[in-house]
C-alpha cells in the first residue's frame, strides 16, 4: 500500500507537457489586459515551468523579465 502512495505522491511531468502549458499561458498573459491577473498568470507560469526545469536556467529567467517590459530588446536575451 505505501508503494501505491508514493507513486501518487510523485506524478511524472513532461518537458513537452510544460513547453506546451507556458506556451499556452504565453499566449493568453498577452492577450490579458488586467495588471493584476497577469501578474498571477505568470506566477503560475514560472511555477510549472520549474517542475522539470532548473532555477538557474538564465536564459528563461531573461524571457520573464522582458516579458514584462515593452520596451526591451529581446535580441539580447536570444
């Protein structure tokens, strides 16, 4: 029995299921004009994104922070 709650306890995540979540929510941050639901948006996008992916992964971190600002050059970022 204990085997059958570990295996609940840790689901498997895909790469290409979270790719596709933040590309969704990419998407629909963009399309959102509310400052206050963005903001939850995007948390809940960094979220998922670090369940398969590491904190230290600059090039994300660089994304995120331009995502937020109009004005940016994101050739920099690339």
């Amino acid at each position: 029995m204990s085997e059958e709650n570990n295996q609940e306890e840790y689901e498997e995540i895909t790469s290409e299921e979270v790719d596709r979540i933040v590309a969704r929510l990419e998407a629909l941050i963009e399309s959102t004009d509310s400052e206050n639901i963005r903001s939850y948006l995007e948390e809940a996008m960094n979220e998922i994104y670090y369940l398969v992916y590491e904190e230290g992964d600059e090039e994300w971190d660089s994304e995120v922070e331009a995502c937020g600002e109009d004005d940016e050059d994101l050739s920099e970022a690339a």
